[in-house]
C-alpha cells in the first residue's frame, strides 16, 4: 500500500468514525459510578479503565482534521463492549466480593445491581453489570472461591509445617453438624503466622470415627506428615481422634509424629469456671439465665419493673460458653439484685405472679440471703479468668506466653486456698501442678479464708447473718476454687514439656536470664528432635545460636522493649535471627506455628451463621461464603483485594461449571428416583410373587385335603 493509498484512508468516513469511536470511549469516566461507592476506591477503578484502554492502539487526533461525524450506534456499542469488558468483570467481581464482606444475599445483591444504570445512565460499566441472583450465586461459588482455595493450597504445598484446628457446631438450616477446618502455617511472602478458613465437613454423628473420616476428607490436599499440631478442644472423642491419627502417622510415617501440647487452653479455662460453679451446688446459672428470661420479650413485666423500682436497668444474659460475657452479666445480676427482690414482693403483694418458670427459679433465689455474697465471689473469680481469656482470644503467636500467663493464674487462684510455704515451695512449672489439692494440709483453715473485698462488703450488708451460713459460704467458696483450679491442673497445657519450653522465645525470659532461656530452649527442643521434626544436630546450632542471639547487647535492648500488645512475635525473632542463625529460625518458625488455643474457630461458629441468611442451603454455598470471606478479612477488605487477571478468567467460566455441576445433581437426583422406582417396581413384583406363591400354597393344600379324604373314605 502507498502513501497516497494511506493518505486517502486517513480521511475516509470509515476511518474517521473508528478514531471519534475511541475518542468518546477514551473519555468515559468509570469513575464516576465507582468513586461515590463504598466499596471500591475511585483509584482502583481509574486504574482499571486505563488497563482497558490501554489495549487500544493509540491514533493521535491532532492527524486528523476535525470534521462532524455520525456515529453508527450498533458499531459503537460493540467497540466499547470490546473495550470495558474487563472493567465490567472486575466490577462484577468487586460487588459479589462485597456481597460476601457484608453478609448480604445473593437476592438482595442482584437487586441493587440492577440499580447502578439508573444510578449512573452515563456510565458504560453501570449499564453493562448484569448481576442476576444465579450469576451473583455462581460467581461466588464456582469462580470466586475456588480461585481463593486454590491460591491456599498453592502457599500450603510450598510450607513444611502446617497446624490443623477443627470445631463442630450446629448448622441449623442444614441440621447437621458441622465441623469447620482451619489451617495455620508460617507465609514465608510475609515472615509471619497466617490462620486461614480450609473448608467445613457437615456430619450426623460426631464419633471418633466420623470425625477421622471427615478430618482425612478436610486435609487430603495436604501431605500427613506436614501436620505439625491438631488444635482443639477436650472432649474425651477429640482425644481418641488424636489418638488414632497419631497411631496412623506414625505406621505411614514413623520419623514425623504430631506435636501435642493439650487441648485448647481458653476453653480448659473458661470450662474450669463452671466446673467450680457445678461443685458448690449453687444454681447460680440458673437463676441469672432465668432473671435475663424473666424480662425478655415481655414488654408488660418489663413496664411493671419499671413502675416498682423507678429503674430501667435490667439483667444481661448469661451465657456459660461465652468467654467474656460471664463477668458482665454477673456485675449487672449485683447491680439489680436489691431491685429485683422489690419487683418480687409487689407481684407478690398485688398477686400478679408471673406464670413461667424463670419467676419460680428468680423467687426461690431471691430468699437466699447469702445470693449477693455468692455472686460478688463468682464475680471475683470470673475477674481474675477473663484476662488471660482475652489477651489469648488472638491468631497472633502466644504459646511461648501461654505456660508464664497459665502459672501467674494458677498461682493467683492458688494463693487464696494454698498455704503459703507450699505455694511458695513450688518454684517451677511442674512443681506447681503436683500440689495435691485433696490434702488437708496443704489447704487453709475456713477461718483464714478471705472470701474477698466485693463479698465482703455485700456480707456487711445483711442483717446479722448466722454464723452458720457465713461457714457454709466460706467452705463452698473454696470448693469453688479447688475444683476450678483443679480443672485447670487436670486439662493445662502446662502438663506437656513442649508448653514450658517455648517459654524460651518469651522475650520477658530472654532479657532476665539467658541461662534459663536455653534451659527451656533445651526441653523444647528434645521434644522436637523426638517426634522428627529437627534433628540432634540442628537442634545443637539452634541452642548455640539462642545464646549468641540473647547474649547481643543491642538483642537485649530489643528484647527488653518488645510490647506483645502491639508488636509481632515473628517479627521480633526474625529481626534477631537474621540470615546467620538459620536452625534457630527453624525453630522460631515450628514454635510459633503452634496454636495457643481455637478461637480462629469458635469466631468462625459467628460467621457461619451470619452466612446463613442466604436461602441457598447447600453445603457448598456456606464453604464457599466462608473461604472468601475469610480471604477479604485477610486482605482487609474488599478495597484490598487484588482482582488478578486469573481470577477474572475463572468468574468467566463459573457459569460453565454451574451448568455443568447442575447436571451433576439433576443425574444424579434422576439416578436416585430410577433407584427407588426399581426398588419399588421389584417390591412389587416380589409382593405378587409371594401372592402367587401363597395361592400356589392353598390350592396344593386343597389338592392334599381332597386327596387324604378319598384315601381315608377308600380305607373304610
């Protein structure tokens, strides 16, 4: 082609109308529908169109002279589609990963999808989202979280250690258990310990058995011998779980064997508090349940409370699961008690007895003049526990804190029932656990008991109280103690070697004494060298490395200043460890993997129900909903998620295997219906065959009747 074929071309109408074309489309503002949103910055957006655009070859317009063009619709329409396709996938994308960040549903999704061109008429990506309640649906479960999973069993197949937590919980809408997986590793992108979402396994009975099965369903993306730790809670079938995988590890894999460090010490705690309620017989529970129930939902008792004690302040619910709730609860019961017994005695006087249960369990409590004595020691107890229940409700590494925190509340729980010199004699872990609690001499008397300042003052405020009930209380307050302490010693942490020894990596310990650093460095580092997970030799350079680390003046100014509160554990040894240590590296990593307790998975149970909202009651749409939840929340939020190219192509083909996955289930529906059709068709035929069968039978005994009969009258 010549100069004088392009210089015609240049302005031809066919030319002229593609350059006016890419001109007006260059010019669209996308973000002007995004920026007023909340849920995607006007940055990612800008940069987003200019991605699109920048696929077009750029024609200067300053070549062409500037003459009106008209503009064929249909042509233009096409070109842009070509053009902020991308951005109208992205979009897409960004919504449904919204939807699933603010617990809304696939419907209610759809919905205001369908908002957006009325919204912004001008803006191309508006007008072109097509988000129907399907497609939101299928994106998410068939595009949007398996992108996700994939991307977490990529980073898991590329880590040697991998720690596996596992809860159940009630699902419901679907009726079963479901047990929830959780997978916590060492992301060498960040040098830092991550928890994230893996999958849920629904089951009917939660037998050790079916727990096993479901477990090697949950992980059988990941090698067995990369599981490092089982973290859970204490029921006796959990045990006989771990039990029985570390028996098969250990025949597919006798080098590597899993850690064990006890069962989840947040709920050894939180269940040590009930324990000790059990044991003194108070009912206690009961009455604070029953005086939340009492006023719950009953707007004419609540009027009437009101109208009796001038007050508007009313109970909290009590709940013995809720890690935190029980002191709240506890303080408000105190603070309304004297209220409480003024709302009794006028239904009683004006004999407007409430007919329901919780009133008989609140009257009969309210006669016991001890109750506010009783509730402000509950008080006391549930004050010292809730510390450590808080600063460990974290997914940040803590186990090297957990035998220090554990001791200091023994210890402290200890101290009010233990005589002082055997308190005192038991200098270590291991010697504070084997205090006998049973024996007689190790406790004090009843008369030195101090029940505590808060029961104190509510027992100066009755009425000449009888010296027998004050015993009574003071016995049954340090029965209380001891079977809480005793819960706490039975089920610690503390009880496991592993526990005490990653004490080692508590800067706290480092910067007081090296000495007793590399002592709890040395037992730690025995336990892992015994399940295989270093070996002699590398446990040997790690504990010269500990002392060359600790010893460094400039590691001990670090140490000394480091503030758990707000600074990263990982982040400290790392910074220390450097590149020259790499075996006590090693050992940092394997150490801070390990889980401390199962909050990351009771926090889940929370989610889990609000994912529930969505009618979609397959079991798939709630773990696809929960991995991508869990990845905004990693990401923190929507905003930061990066839409990769790669993503998009999988939301593309999320239809496909929707349609396909729904062949599946329809097959396999028709399969199921053909199956018990052929049972009923062969029931059936069977049933007829026993009715010719048994009609056979009788004219045969006819035949035999007749016959005998002829024989008996030839005989005569």
């Amino acid at each position: 082609m010549g100069i004088a074929a392009v210089s015609s071309h240049a302005v031809s109408k066919k030319h002229l109308t593609a350059v006016s074309i890419v001109q007006s489309a260059s010019q669209t503002n996308i973000c002007a529908f995004f920026g007023a949103g909340p849920n995607l910055p006007c940055s990612m957006t800008a940069t987003t169109t200019s991605e699109c655009v920048s696929t077009v070859p750029s024609t200067s317009a300053e070549s062409v002279p500037a003459k009106p063009v008209a503009v064929a619709p249909d042509g233009k329409a096409s070109l842009n589609w070509f053009l902020v396709k991308k951005c109208v996938a992205k979009a897409e994308v960004v919504w449904c990963l919204n939807t699933i960040a603010t617990h809304g549903s696939f419907r209610s999704a759809a919905a205001s999808a369908a908002l957006f061109p009325i919204m912004f008429p001008t803006c191309d990506v508006a007008n072109k989202l097509q988000l129907g309640k399907d497609k939101v649906g299928y994106t998410i479960c068939y595009g949007i979280a398996p992108y996700f999973r994939n991307r977490l069993l990529s980073k898991l197949h590329s880590v040697p250690h991998v720690v596996v937590a596992f809860d159940e919980s009630l699902n419901k809408i679907a009726q079963k258990e479901q047990m929830d997986v959780l997978i916590r590793f060492w992301d060498p992108a960040d040098d830092v310990v991550k928890t994230r979402y893996l999958t849920s396994c629904f089951l009917g009975h939660t037998r050790a058995e079916d727990l096993a099965a479901a477990f090697k369903k949950a992980t059988e993306n990941i090698e067995p011998a990369k599981i490092l730790q089982l973290s859970m809670d204490g029921p006796n079938v959990n045990l006989k779980l771990l039990k029985s995988l570390k028996q098969e590890f250990s025949a597919s894999d006798g080098n590597q064997n899993i850690v064990d460090i006890g069962s989840c010490g947040l709920h050894v705690v939180s269940g040590a508090f009930k324990t000790g309620h059990n044991v003194t017989k108070w009912n206690t529970v009961v009455f604070l349940r029953s005086l939340y129930n009492l006023f719950k939902n009953v707007p004419a008792r609540r009027a009437d409370y009101v109208n009796f004690t001038r007050s508007i302040l009313f109970p909290l619910k009590f709940c013995s699961v809720r890690w935190l709730e029980n002191g709240k609860a506890l303080a408000r019961a105190l603070q309304v008690l004297p209220n409480v017994v003024k709302y009794v005695e006028h239904v009683k006087k004006e004999k407007k007895l409430p007919a329901c249960g919780s009133y008989a369990h609140v009257e009969t409590a309210v006669k016991d003049e001890m109750l506010p004595v009783k509730l402000a020691f509950m008080l006391s107890v549930s004050e010292e526990l809730e510390p450590f229940l808080a600063e460990f409700q974290t997914e940040k590494p803590m186990l090297p804190f957990l035998a220090t925190a554990l001791d200091g509340l023994l210890r402290s729980l200890l101290g009010r029932i233990v005589l002082k010199e055997k308190l005192d004699a038991a200098g270590t872990f291991s010697k504070l656990i084997k205090i006998d609690l049973e024996n007689p001499n190790n406790i004090i008397d009843i008369a030195a008991f101090d029940i505590g300042l808060a029961a104190k003052s509510e027992l100066r405020k009755i009425t000449k109280p009888s010296h027998t009930a004050v015993v009574s209380v003071k016995k049954e307050c340090i029965l209380f103690i001891k079977a809480c302490s005793a819960k706490i010693i039975e089920r610690s942490p503390l009880k496991y070697k592993l526990t005490r020894g990653a004490s080692c990596l508590n800067p706290a310990v480092c910067a007081a004494s090296v000495e007793a650093g590399q002592k709890q460095l040395n037992i730690a580092l025995e336990v892992l060298i015994e399940h295989g997970r270093l070996t002699g030799l590398q446990g040997e350079r790690a504990s010269r490395s500990y002392v060359q680390v600790c010893s460094n003046s400039t590691a001990q100014v670090r140490l000394r200043k480091f503030d758990r509160a707000r600074e990263r554990l990982e982040k400290l040894w790392v910074e220390l460890c450097a590149s020259s240590h790499e075996e006590l590296l090693l050992f940092v990593k394997i150490v801070l993997c390990l889980s401390h307790g199962n909050s990351s998975v009771e926090r889940g149970f929370s989610v889990n129900k609000e994912c529930l909202v969505e009618n979609m009651k397959e079991e798939e749409s709630l773990v696809a909903q929960r991995l991508v939840y869990d990845e905004v929340s990693a990401a923190g939020g929507v905003a930061e998620v990066d839409v990769t190219d790669k993503m998009i192509d999988m939301v593309r083909s999320s239809n496909i295997k929707w349609k396909e996955d729904l062949e599946r289930k329809k097959k396999e529906r028709l399969d199921v219906l053909d199956a018990e059709r052929k049972k009923k068709r062969t029931a059936a035929l069977v049933k007829e065959l026993e009715s010719k069968k048994q009609k056979l039978m009788e004219d045969a005994q006819l035949q035999v009747s007749m016959l005998q009969q002829e024989i008996e009258s030839l005989k005569q």
